[in-house]
C-alpha cells in the first residue's frame, strides 16, 4: 500500500499534474504559506514511508500513518503554538507545521526515534509512539477511541478557570484548547459524553474554548462511517458552532481551520471543524486493505490525495511548476530516509526499572515536608470520619491555591453524606462546584486541570458509579508520566464514597466493594483509611503527594463509617478521634498497628478494622491476645509493616470485605509468601457476589462473627 500511494502520486505529478485557471488562495492563504505548509504535508508523508521501511528492517514497531489526513497540517497553521493540542494518532501534519512554528525543534528527528522506540526520543523515550512535546502544548496521547476528549474538555476548561482563581497554570489566558480524533470514534460513548459536556457548560455561560477536530475519512479500520453521518450528528446541534472544510483543498482547509480556531477564540465556546479526509496505506502497515475493501474505492482515494491537492494548487497559483514540486518531493525523501537510516541500531529500554522509571516518581521526604507546611491545625474535639475529611478539605483548599473540590451534589448540598458541607461557602464556587452527572466528564475535568497545573480533587459518588469511567483512570490519568518520561503529568485526588455496610440503605450501586479493578493500574495510589484521623492526614499526603510527584490518589471512603461513632457500645465514642495537625503526617504505604498480642495478627483495613477490633475484644474475653494491623494503603501496600506484624505472632488473619475473587486479600497473602512468611496464613472474606437490598446484604459481607470464627480456627490449625 505504502508503494501504491507512492507510485501513484509520482505518476500523477508527472503525467497529469497541469496548471488550471489561475487560484485564488484566499484571504488566509499566501503562496509562501502554502509552500511551507506543502513541505510539513511532504515530511508527515515521507514518515509514513520511512516508518513502513524501518519496520521491514525489523527496526521500526509503529505503522499507523497520517497519509491522506495531511490536510490537518492546516489546524496547527490556524493555531498558535501556545495552544494545548491533543492529537488523533493520524496528525503528523500538525505536529510538523506546530513544530515549524517553534525554532530549534526537530519534528522529523522527534517522530523517527519514536518508530524505533530510541531512549533518546524526547516525549516518551522509548515507551510509545505519540504526538507529544511540551514545548510545542502537545500533550501525548495513545488514545485511539477518542478517551482523550475528556481530558480536551478539562484543559479548556482549565485554561479559563485556573486564570479566574489566580493560578494560570500552563496556558495564556486566550489559548484555545483543540483535539483531533476520527469519524469513527465520533461514535464513541467517550467522546459523545465529552461533546455533551462541552455544549452543556457554554449552555450554562461558562467559558469553554474548546475546538475539535473531526478528521472524516469515512472508515475505522474496516467499518465504513455512513457517509453524512458526522454532518447528521454534529452539523446542526445548538450550541457547537460547526464548519465544515475539506482537508484534501488545502486553501479551504486553511479557511475552514482559521474561521473555527478564531470563533472559539473570540467566543470562549466550543466548535466543531469537521475536516474531510481520506485513508492511504491501510490503517496500519499490518493491515491488507484490499481484503476488505473495493479495488475500485482504494483507487479513488489514491486520486483524493492531499498531496496532489497541495500540489495543483500551487501549481494553478504560480508558486511551483509540476518539476518543482517533484523535485521537493524527493529531496524531502532523501532528507526523511538518510535520518531514518541513521535510526538503525539506536538504544532502546534494556530493563523493567528502565521502562518503568517515570511510572510514579515517589520523594516521600518532600512530600512530608509539603504535608506538614499545610493549613490547619491539631483539634482535640473529637470528630467522625466525615467530618475530619470536611475539615482535611478545607485546609488542603487553603494549603493548594489551585486545588479544586467538584462532583456530583458536592457544592450547593455539601455532598450526598454531608461530607464537603460548607465547602463552597468558606472556598467560592470557583473552587468548589457542581458537576453533570457524567463520571467521564467529571474525571475529564480532573485530567484536563491537573496537566493545566492546577490540583483537582473529583468526587466519584459511589464506588460502583467509577465503572462507567475508568479508563479515564487506567488509560489516561495513570499513563500520562510514563508515557511522557515525567514530561507531563496530571496530579489528581479522587474521592471516592466506597463499601457496603450501610444500614438503611443499600443496593448494589451504593453498597459496591469491588477495587480489583483499580488495584492493577500501574503507580495509583489507593488509600483507604477507617478512623476519623487517618482520614484527614492520609487526605492531605494525597494531595501533597499529587502536588509533589505528579500523583494520581484514589481516596476510598469507607461510607458506612462516615457518621460513626461507637466502637464496642452505644455511646462510648470510641470510633471519634481528635483532628490531627498537619506536622501529623501518614506516610504512602505505611500502617497502624492496634494493640500488642502475640497469639495472632489479624490484617485489615476501612469496615474490616471497625469489625477487626470488635472481634479482637471479644477474643480477647477468651483469652485470645490478637493485635490489629490497618492497612490503610491498599497500594501501594505496607509490605515492610506487614512482616513484621506477621513475624510478631506468626498467625495471620486476612479480613477483607472486598471479594473473595480479585480482592485485596489475594495481594496480602501473596506478600507473605513472596517475603517467605512460614507462618499461619488465612482469610475470611465477603462473598463473591453482589451486595443485594436490605438485611439479606449481611448474608453475603463478612462479619464480626465470621472474623471470630476464622480466628479460631487459624488458633487451632
């Protein structure tokens, strides 16, 4: 495919490339513009080329090309190169012409060292083949169903809002935020949310500059897109100015980009640019077009070439004869594939600790010391778990001038628990706000306003509500370091109401306790404090923690234990505790040990320490001496803390009210065995099932009565 498209445009120029009526390029168009933004198309084009010789050299591991979407080369030219890009993989136009816009950048040196997976290349090194730069605002994205939009939006919304609280961030205040992606992810549920959203903030009079790019080739992969779909679904929706242009015209794509680019500009709203493209060479270097699709339709788009466009318009404006513009064509194919030779043999990752370096950068001594310089101080009035997170929040807000408190009912009710109460009084609404009621839009926000510089801290209503959402946590928030080597970051606190045990009310979707899901994302930090003064100090190392390193914390707050404040009986008040100072620092990954018996060590964490020590208390009624070790950090996990509580007695007893399938205890014992603990080991566990309504609940959570009985048994084995 890769020679057909080449062949085919040689032949073309050669043969049948002839001056027409003389062009008028247009009020944005100059014939040395042209020519300029005609040498990005040909460099993106000569890349793809390159990318398919490399591969066959066995030196080359990406093929996905821009050929044929070239026209995007024209949105980057409507743009300054101050304005944050997130880009669809097919956008080596773009990143070519932003980059010629910014001296002493090296775009075509950039894009083969990726190819190649070099170390040396300068956004990923090494990790992954992305658009990406901080030099040149474009944020790496691996997103190929449009998981970026999300992010697009918060960006935009950044940019306005990190400018209104006094903390700017990494944008001008005028910047306008843009995203490309495909026809066929349009359809996606990721970026319809993410479109909704946009429209639904610039319909509430919020600023939102915001442009997406939809590049329309009419296929994805080997599904076609109903041809006027992307017009049907877009072109007519109140409140997303539209503009259509054809990106293989480059005069009208210049056009079409410049009139978008400059009404989001002027208008802080969002629009859609839905620019006409076509696919050359396949989806990828793997792909065999040809058994999925009509010789005839691969033929007509080889005629629909960008390049011959590019070429005949500046042959039919005077600026290049059919000669010249072949003699550019090779000499920037000289130039691309005497680099690309020059790739061969370069470095790439050798080790786990090499791929795995800019995963999650921990200083943790930085991080106590930024803790322990916070707002607030040490209270002996004794609080509940939701009122020591409420008092957390508000000296991580006035600790943080960017930090930002928004979710679901967090605002103007104060949270569906009472938990950020007040909140949106003592902060301002600019700080602490509603969101819709959309999981991806609100972890968008999140990811858009922590790469912005500012320090979001989204609330995820409940724990079975993150599901909808999170890839936005696997995909994107956790893989930006390592896929940027460090570069680029979004710091993040996501609360999150988790667990079952509630009395009164409950269900599946309020009552959830499955983390599997979150446990294997690769550097999240999952805290999950039980007692009221854990809570405000882990809350507040998670925000210096993301403040620091770049952070992304899931903060799981056990829900039953919100307004607990018993222990053993009515009224003892013994689950309260005093609001510790911010020089009362809890470290990442350390736990709390309870109590110093020798007979067994029973391990826990959020309900399981509140049902744990029940349990202790009545065992030791029999004479049992158990001590309690909370987790606290389910990862990373305690692992140091944990040996030695298990070393103390020589018995271990997992409580784990999450799963037995995929729950956390499977981590614990697996610690155990790899550190070659030879003592007793057991576990007692929730079912695997979900929680259902009511008092039938109990049947399937484990117990105080079923901590006891495996207690027991672990003595006795």
């Amino acid at each position: 495919m890769a020679e057909q498209a080449d062949a085919h445009f040689l032949d073309a120029v050669k043969n049948r490339l002839v001056a027409g009526p003389v062009r008028d390029l247009g009020p944005h168009l100059t014939a040395d513009r042209a020519l300029a933004l005609f040498d990005a198309q040909l460099r993106s084009r000569h890349l793809d080329l390159a990318a398919r010789w490399l591969r066959a050299q066995g030196a080359g591991w990406y093929t996905i090309g821009s050929s044929g979407h070239e026209g995007n080369a024209a949105v980057a030219a409507a743009l300054r190169p101050t304005d944050p890009a997130l880009l669809h993989y097919r956008s080596g136009g773009f990143y070519l012409e932003r980059a010629r816009q910014v001296p002493g950048t090296d775009p075509v040196g950039d894009v083969l060292l990726g190819l190649v997976a070099a170390v040396e290349e300068p956004i990923a090194g090494g990790r992954h083949k992305v658009w990406g730069h901080p030099d040149l605002a474009v944020i790496p994205q691996t997103s190929t169903i449009a998981s970026h939009l999300p992010r697009a939006l918060g960006v935009a919304f950044a940019i306005e809002r990190g400018h209104r609280i006094g903390v700017p961030g990494e944008w001008p205040s005028d910047a306008v935020a843009v995203a490309s992606f495909g026809d066929a992810s349009a359809s996606h549920s990721t970026a319809t949310g993410a479109i909704n959203a946009a429209i639904q903030v610039g319909y509430r009079g919020l600023p939102l500059p915001l442009l997406l790019v939809c590049e329309d080739n009419g296929i994805g992969i080997s599904v076609p897109t109903p041809a006027g779909w992307i017009a049907h679904a877009y072109g007519s929706r109140p409140g997303l100015h539209y503009v259509a242009a054809d990106g293989l015209d480059l005069a009208d794509a210049v056009r079409g980009a410049t009139e978008a680019a400059e009404w989001v500009r002027t208008h802080r709203r969002p629009a859609f640019l839905h620019l006409r493209t076509v696919r050359l060479m396949g989806h990828a270097g793997s792909d065999v077009e040809s058994s999925y699709r009509r010789p005839a339709d691969i033929a007509a788009d080889l005629a629909r070439d960008p390049l011959l466009g590019t070429a005949q318009l500046l042959v039919d404006a005077g600026a290049a004869t059919p000669t010249e513009v072949l003699d550019r064509y090779e000499s920037v194919r000289a130039e691309v594939m005497d680099r690309a030779a020059g790739m061969l043999g370069r470095r790439t990752l050798g080790s786990a600790a090499e791929v795995m370096t800019p995963l999650a950068p921990r200083r943790p001594a930085e991080v106590a010391r930024v803790a322990a310089a916070g707002a607030g101080t040490a209270d002996p009035a004794p609080l509940t778990v939701a009122q020591s997170i409420n008092r957390a929040l508000r000296d991580v807000l006035a600790t943080h001038p960017g930090a930002l408190v928004f979710g679901e009912d967090v605002a103007v009710k104060g949270g569906v628990y009472g938990v950020t109460r007040g909140l949106v009084a003592a902060a301002g609404s600019t700080r602490v706000f509603d969101t819709l009621l959309d999981e991806q839009t609100i972890l968008g926000l999140a990811l858009g306003a922590g790469v912005s510089g500012l320090l979001p801290i989204p609330e995820i209503q409940y724990l079975a509500y993150l599901h909808n959402a999170e890839d936005q946590l696997r995909g994107e928030a956790a893989s930006l370091q390592f896929f940027s080597n460090g570069r680029f970051r979004n710091p993040m606190v996501v609360r999150i109401a988790s667990y079952g045990y509630q009395k009164g009310f409950g269900g599946h979707f309020h009552n959830d306790d499955a983390i599997g899901v979150l446990r294997d994302i690769p550097g999240l930090v999952i805290a999950s404090p039980g007692r009221p003064d854990d809570a405000a100090a882990m809350l507040r190392t998670c925000a210096a923690a993301a403040a620091v390193d770049g952070s992304v914390c899931a903060f799981l707050e056990p829900i039953a234990l919100y307004h607990t404040r018993d222990l053993h009986t009515d009224g003892d008040g013994e689950w309260l505790a005093p609001y510790p100072g911010p020089e009362q620092h809890v470290p990442i990954g350390r736990a709390r040990s309870y109590g110093d018996g020798l007979d067994l060590t029973i391990v826990t964490w959020a309900n399981g320490l509140h049902l744990s020590l029940r349990a202790a208390a009545e065992l030791a009624a029999e004479g049992v001496r158990a001590r309690v070790l909370d987790l606290r950090w389910l990862a990373p996990l305690p692992v140091a803390d944990l040996l030695d509580a298990a070393t103390a007695t020589g018995r271990v007893l997992v409580v784990d009210e999450t799963r037995r399938s995929g729950g956390v205890s499977e981590g614990v014992l697996a610690e155990l065995v790899d550190a070659g603990f030879t003592g007793r080991m057991a576990r007692v566990t929730s079912a695997d099932s979900f929680v259902p309504l009511g008092d039938a609940a109990l049947s399937v959570l484990v117990s105080q009565a079923d901590v006891v009985a495996a207690a027991r048994a672990v003595l006795e084995a």
